[in-house]
C-alpha cells in the first residue's frame, strides 16, 4: 500500500512532519504493542438495545482465529450469526462523546429502512486489541481538554479553540493519524472485503482502507472542513455545500500554500445524516408543534447533557428559568443526561424544587420507549429526567424525544444537523460553531448563545413570539423537500453502489 503520511492527495508532506508521524506510531506501539500481525475472529450478534430498533447487529472479536467460544461467551451473545455478503453493510465507528454513536445509529436506521442489513463496528469497543487501547487514550485526552476547557477561559481561547479549529485542520495531522491507523487495521482482518464499511469517525474509515476493504465512505461529521477528517482511498460523504468546497480544495490545510484539489470522485455531497425514523415523520411531527402553539400547550424544551456534564452551568440557568413556566404550565421539559447520573444528581443539589417538579425515567428502557410513544398523541407537563447506564440507550434516547419536543437545546455539535427547532448554546471547540451557522441560514435552529443571557433571551423569545418556532417548523418542511435531510440514505447508497 502507498504511504499514505508522505503524500496526501498529492501534497507532499515534509520530512519533518512525516518524521513526527513515524515517532506517534513507534510511541503508541512501543505503550500499547504492535498485533498487526494478530487473526482476530469477527463474530456478530444482534445487538440487544437496539436491534430491534434499527435491525442492527454488532461484530465482536475473538482473540485468536478458529478459537472456539466456551459456553459463558456463547450465552454471552459471541457469534450467532452469519455476514449477508449481499445486503451486509458495516457501519464503522468509536465512542467519543455521543455525536458519533448518534450518526452511525442514523446511517443504520437508514440502511434498515432500505432493505440493507446494518452491522455495528465500534473500534473502541475492542479492549484486547491494540486499536481500542490507541483510541482509548486518544479519547481520554480529548475528554480531559474538553472539561478544562469549560472551566478554564484562558486554556480555551490559548489551546483548545486553536487546536479544535485550526491545529486539527492541518494535513500534517492527518499525517500522523494515517500512520496511527496502520495499529488499528488488524480488526478488520477477518471481516469480508467486500462487504462495504461507512466510516463515522474517520479512524473507522482509515483502518478500513489500510485492511484492505475494498468499499469504504468516510461520512465527515461538522461543517467546518479540517484534514483531522480526511482518509484518502475512501469516498468522503459532506454534509453542507460549504463543507464541499473547503475540502474540494483542501482551504487552509497547509498555511496559506494553495493546495492539489481533492479529486471530483473523492467527495460527494450527500445532505444531513438523520435517522429514517426523524426524516419520514417530519412533516406530521412539525405540525404538531405548530398546533401545540396555536392552542396554548406547554413548550417541550429537550434539553442534552452529554460530554460528563460539559455545559451544565448553562442548562442549570435554563432549568432555574423555567421552572416558574413549568410550574404554570407554560413550559414542560425534557432533561436527558445521557448515562452521567451524577450530572443529574448534582442539577438536584443545586436548584432548589427540581426534584419536586421532576419524573425520573432511569434505567428503565420500555418504560423510556413508552413515555416517548405516548408523547407524541397526549399532553405532557412538567419535567422529565432520562439516564440511561447502556450507551445505546443513553444515545437514542434523545432521538426518541426529539419527535415530541418543540425545542431542541444543544450545543452546535451533530444535532445541528437534526430536523427540529434548535436552541445553541456554546459551542465547546472552534470547529462547532459552523454547525450553528449553517442551521441558522437554513432556518431550523437558532444563532449560537455565546452566555447565560443571550440563551434565556432565546428561551423566552420561544415562549412568548408567536411566529419564531412554526416559522422554523415552515423551514423543516421546505429543507425536506430539498433533500437536506437525505444525507444517511445517500450515504448508504453511496457506499452499496460501489460494488456495481
């Protein structure tokens, strides 16, 4: 396979950037070891939380090839079914934070709903394996950052919003993840080449390409373009036209050097990636926002808390806001922590009558599923908490409240892209606040709050214009009609249509 550290779409990379990227294998190798060589063997199994859902099935490793599991990992769920070469499609992903899990969960809604079998690949999920233990420890570093950085004014404007916005955008950086991507390919080894891969991180993506699979689409998340994303010998799905172009020519990738373009079939404009679930019901669940404002009905503000609690100040300022609405009638809220319990239990100890005013949902999946089934026909009052400990639930159970709420609240993260009234509040990385631009100009969410009161400014702008939520609700409709939300079938298609 050609070096891909040294080149990268035809730009040459220099040598003292190559040779950092040699050292960040060699360190990784030398802590974590090297099982290239390793013949892990794939198994898959229905995935029990939301297989159902979405038909999705997981691939698991096994240590070595033809190792037979004992009974405990059969009972366990190890290998009970066999990879359908036809209609297979792996959806290739990690653990970090939620934004990646929620994308992959809408690239399988949407090859489920196309008569394709989805098959769950999760990279961080493999604890013997040199891969996960890579991420892993890429992961807890990024988690560590973003914690500081929302504690620290100073380590956020001098190291993580240059490193977010403009470090991660550098072709050097892709470099070295090229290189750290040779480590992670041996998971791949046993899974059938031509059974197509869509990448939602682009570690997925990259480790695809260096195994030798042979149709892979790396499906870029965010709309700010950066050479963190890119994973050449792939197919690259963009999700905004303003994406397209900043990556069609690599925009500031190197300094202010104009770079070799990526070539037309490297990339492809696809749409936003929504679940089939969001996207098929967009028009009825919109004019039920509509008719709850018309009819004086509580406003539903669902309300995201994931990251280990980032952006909790804010989110305990809309909670201590509304409570006097909610208490009126006039605001009923939805608060999913995601699997942070303690998030929730410290919301509790700080806002005095929470826990009053509060229905715990936790833990309790049916009964989660339920609440969001009858919510979508009936009235709801008052504010509900969601905490789940299994990530699957932790992440969908967002997107299943989705449909029933009137306002989203999140930062402009992958939400950004969903097709419901949003409410941003800040942003935690540099590159974020372009996914808040691009709803803003489409007409479904709002401009980015950079504080406390510019978010209650938009809180109560909500409530109490009439026109500001169905005019966005008006926007949704039209975006449909447009294909914007059409990204995760067009991936899908993408991805099968390779093999003709």
């Amino acid at each position: 396979m050609a070096e891909k550290s040294k080149v990268i779409y035809g730009n040459r990379i220099s040598e003292r950037d190559y040779k950092k990227a040699v050292r960040s294998k060699e360190k990784f190798a030398a802590k974590f070891g090297d099982d290239s060589n390793a013949d892990y063997d794939a198994v898959i199994k229905k995935n029990e939380y939301i297989g159902d859902l979405l038909g999705v099935s997981d691939i698991r490793l096994l240590e070595k090839k033809n190792q037979k599991a004992d009974d405990s990992k059969a009972d366990d769920g190890q290998g009970s079914e066999t990879f359908d070469l036809e209609k297979g499609i792996i959806v290739g992903n990690i653990r970090m934070g939620f934004g990646h899990y929620r994308i992959s969960m809408a690239m399988a809604s949407a090859a489920n709903s196309m008569g394709y079998k989805p098959y769950w690949m999760d990279l961080n999920s493999y604890e013997q394996t040199t891969c996960t233990k890579v991420i892993s420890a890429q992961n807890d570093l990024y988690s560590m950052g973003s914690r500081i950085s929302q504690k620290s004014m100073l380590f956020n404007k001098a190291v993580w919003e240059p490193m977010n916005y403009e470090g991660f955008r550098k072709l050097s950086y892709n470099a070295s993840d090229q290189k750290n991507a040779e480590l992670m390919a041996a998971v791949y080894a046993n899974v059938p080449k031509e059974i197509p891969v869509i990448g939602t991180h682009v570690w997925p993506a990259q480790a695809a390409v260096h195994a030798g699979m042979k149709y892979v689409v790396n499906a870029i998340p965010d709309n700010w373009p950066m050479a963190l994303h890119l994973a050449e010998g792939s197919v690259h799905a963009i999700q905004t036209h303003n994406a397209y172009m900043g990556y069609r020519i690599l925009n500031g990738m190197q300094g202010k050097h104009v770079l070799n373009p990526m070539p037309a079939d490297s990339l492809v404009y696809t749409g936003h990636y929504v679940d089939h679930e969001l996207v098929e019901n967009i028009e009825k669940d919109c004019e039920a926002r509509k008719n709850r404002k018309a009819n004086k009905k509580p406003m539903r503000f669902l309300l995201t808390i994931g990251g280990a609690g980032a952006g909790k100040e804010i989110f305990a300022a809309i909670i201590k806001y509304l409570m006097k609405a909610v208490k009126k009638e006039k605001a009923a809220l939805y608060v999913n922590v995601g699997d942070y319990q303690n998030v929730w239990d410290e919301l509790v100890s700080e806002i005095a009558g929470l826990k009053e005013l509060s229905t715990e949902h936790f833990g309790n999946w049916e009964e989660t599923k339920q609440f969001c089934s009858d919510a979508l026909e009936g009235d709801v009052t008052g504010i509900h908490a969601f905490c789940h400990k299994n990530i699957f639930e932790a992440v969908y159970c967002t997107n299943l409240l989705m449909r029933s709420c009137d306002v989203l609240v999140t930062k402009p993260s992958e939400l950004s892209f969903y097709p419901v009234p949003k409410l941003f509040v800040k942003r935690i990385g540099g590159h974020e606040r372009w996914g808040a631009i691009h709803s803003a100009e489409i007409g479904d969410g709002t401009l980015e709050c950079r504080d406390i009161p510019h978010t209650l400014q938009m809180v109560k702008l909500f409530i109490q214009d009439e026109t500001f939520l169905p005019d966005m609700c008006d926007n949704i409709v039209l975006n449909k009609k447009m294909g914007i939300y059409d990204g995760a079938y067009k991936v899908v298609e993408l991805a099968m249509g390779l093999k003709k």
